[in-house]
C-alpha cells in the first residue's frame, strides 16, 4: 500500500531494499512503530548507510520481529533534530559504530522519509557554499598572506582533509571562521570527535598539536573580522581540546584583534568548566559563548564528560558571561531516549529557571547509541522529542530552539 510505512534493509554489498513489514524506529532502548506524523521527507545532502553486523528490526503481525538484512539509517545534514534511532539487533561480533547521528529511515508513500524534525534554518550552512573548486585557490592566496602561520595551516588541511565548514569559512572570506587554540582539555567525552581511545571508534578530525601564539590568533582574528560578512571568529573548534585552558593568549589575542578591528563578533565554543579561564576570556572582551552541554543533571552530565570538574563549575561559567553582557548559547547534545525523559526535561526546567541563556542548540549526538545507554542509565519515561522542544519553548518564550550559531547584531 502506498501510504503504508515500510521498514528498510541492506545486504552485505551495502545493496538497500524494502522489506515486507513496518517501519521501527528506536527511542532509548525501545522499539515502536513509525507514524506519519513522526516522519518528514529524506532532506537533500542526507546521507543513507547501512549498519554492519546490526540486524534491522521491524513489526509485523502484532510484534517487532528481526529481518533477514542489515539495518538502514540516514545521516540528516545540520538543521535537522532526528527524534528516533535505528532499529536493530546486534549480532555477537558487532564492533562499535564510527561517530555519526545516525536516525531512522523508511519508506512511505513511494520515498525515502526520516523520523525527525526541521528545527532551524540558515542557508549559510548548505552545503552547496562548500568543497567549492575555488577553495584551493582561496587557501593559497589566504596562505600567501599570513605566511608560516600555524593556524593557517591547521584549517587548511581541515578544510581539505575534514571538510570542515567553519575552517572553510576563513578562505572564502565569509561568516563563521574557527580558530583553532588549544591541544588539550580538561574533559573525556564519550564522543569526543577530536580524541579517541585507539581500541573505539576512530575520530573523524585530527587534534592540533601545537598552542598558538597570541600573535598566530590575532592575524587570523583581524584578517578574517576585517572584511568578512557577518564575521565571526571562533575559539574552540573539532580539531581541538578545551580552548579556556589558552586564556592567557587567548586573551592577549583578543586585545590585539580590537585594537585594530570593532567588526564582527568574538565567540568561544566550550565546556565552560574552566571558570577562571571563561572569566578571563569574558572580561578581554568576548562578544558570545557556546556551552557544549548533554544534561542539566550533575550525575548524568558527569558519565558523558568525565570531566576534572563538575556541572556546578559550567554554572558559574555562565552566570558570568551572562551577568557581563555575553550572548550564551547551549550547544545540546541530543540523543532519542535520554533528553526527552521526564526527569531531563524537569531538570532543564530548573536549569534554565536560575540561568536564561538566549539560545538551545539541539545537535544530533554522534554516536553508537547501544554504547552510549551502556553507559548512561535507562528510564522509560519518554515525552519524547516533540513534546521535549516544544516544552522548552512554551516555559521559555524568549528562549530560541535551533541548530546553529546565529550572528549576533
């Protein structure tokens, strides 16, 4: 039937076929039935693969049953929030799967859908500003430059090798350019995509390292504030650790940028678990901060972060940069079954209560779910992803719920 939705499967060869039964998706560690309100058309630039060693699970006659191929799922592109995981069972060799978003993928009425939201636009993320022909050319001339500069070199090859589009950005002379600052940090991510432990997955970006000089940061910050659209420098990039732990020069850095340039705006992705360094980079004159964050909960932001220090500590982060003037975003990393509990959702309440941040960056979490609940605890009290978004933005009305980094007039 056209408007039945149809489960999808893959053989060894990566070949991808319907299946005769329903379409699963996963929330947690629960299976459920995919409805057409769960479901928004395959986005241009999205990505299907299959999942080895993981067998796709759909439902038929009145039970969720295991299928003869392997599983699908679909990697949305930014702007998206996927509300359910794949559905599968692993098989005993199952190794764990490289750092993606991986989301659910069916068929209905005849094409390709995913079960997920649109939550933000911004055409200067498509994907079709990128991986240009000119980027080569751009990157010599920007090298011509700012000869021997290490940063320079660094986003080059993110730009070729990574695909990077913050790094990009720096050569085209536009927008959102990383700068990358700092080799170490002072947390353990689960999914940290810059550092892994050889025997997990492998990162899909290299860490620098190197430490910049104030002298490095400030000639890219000026070249890039100078004459970019809607510029914006960036500290704290994929490619790096914890940039807080480089406020000395980060500092230094910043003082320099403004003694030659008002343009544009000075931001900081973070951890925000350094609170002297945060504050020192506040008061030289940052103009935004983005908080990566899992959950509002101390216990539960401690499995993902492992961090040498505690959620009280990014608390005090951004109650300063706050109370100094400073846009403050969260960078929320999200997993289908974990933010959309009942206990997350109320301790986001309280959260935001005591700290109102201007902005909630919902980022699809990369990585393998079945690894990630292995380590996070299990609760079945879903409000589920809708109902999670849609809560945050009726108790929060001037709070903004989207993807990406806005300009900050």
């Amino acid at each position: 039937m056209k408007n039945k939705i149809t489960a999808l499967i893959a053989d060894e060869r990566g070949n991808i076929f319907d299946e005769a039964a329903e379409g699963v998706g996963r929330v947690g560690e629960e299976f459920f039935k995919l409805k057409p309100e769960d479901l928004i058309k395959l986005p241009d630039s999205a990505d299907l693969m299959f999942l080895p060693a993981r067998r796709a699970v759909g439902y038929r006659r009145g039970e969720f049953v295991t299928l003869k191929g392997f599983a699908v799922s679909v990697i949305l592109p930014q702007g998206y929030t996927r509300t359910h995981l794949p559905s599968f069972r692993r098989t005993h060799d199952a190794q764990i799967l490289p750092l993606y978003g991986y989301t659910a993928v069916v068929v209905y009425k005849d094409e390709l859908h995913a079960a997920a939201l649109y939550t933000d636009e911004n055409h200067k993320w498509d994907p079709q500003h990128y991986n240009t022909p000119a980027l080569r050319k751009l990157i010599r001339r920007v090298k011509h430059d700012l000869p021997e500069n290490r940063i320079v070199a660094q986003v080059a090859n993110c730009s070729l090798k990574w695909h990077c589009l913050t790094a990009q950005n720096f050569f085209y002379g536009r927008w959102e350019c990383g700068v990358p600052t700092s080799p170490t940090c002072n947390a353990n991510c689960l999914g940290c995509i810059s550092l892994q432990a050889a025997e997990c997955c492998p990162s899909p970006q290299s860490r620098i390292t190197f430490k910049p000089t104030a002298d490095e940061i400030a000639a890219v910050g000026i070249y890039h504030l100078s004459h970019a659209e809607d510029a914006i420098i960036s500290f704290g990039q994929g490619c790096e650790g914890e940039p807080s732990l480089q406020a000395e020069n980060i500092c230094a850095a910043i003082k320099k940028i403004r003694a030659a340039t008002s343009r544009g705006q000075i931001n900081i992705n973070t951890n925000a678990g350094f609170t002297a360094g945060i504050k020192k980079i506040v008061d030289a004159g940052l103009d935004s901060m983005r908080v990566s964050i899992i959950s509002a909960n101390a216990d539960n932001y401690q499995r993902y972060y492992r961090a040498g220090y505690k959620l009280d500590a990014v608390k005090d982060s951004i109650r300063y940069a706050l109370d100094n003037g400073v846009h403050v975003s969260l960078n929320m990393l999200y997993m289908p079954g974990f933010n959309d509990r009942q206990s997350e959702l109320d301790a986001w309440k309280n959260f935001l209560d005591a700290l109102p941040v201007q902005m909630i960056q919902v980022r699809n979490l990369n990585y393998d779910p079945d690894e990630f609940f292995r380590v996070m605890p299990a609760d079945k009290n879903f409000v589920g992803a809708k109902n999670f978004l849609r809560e945050l933005e009726t108790t929060f009305p001037a709070l903004t719920v989207g993807n990406f980094s806005h300009y900050v007039k």
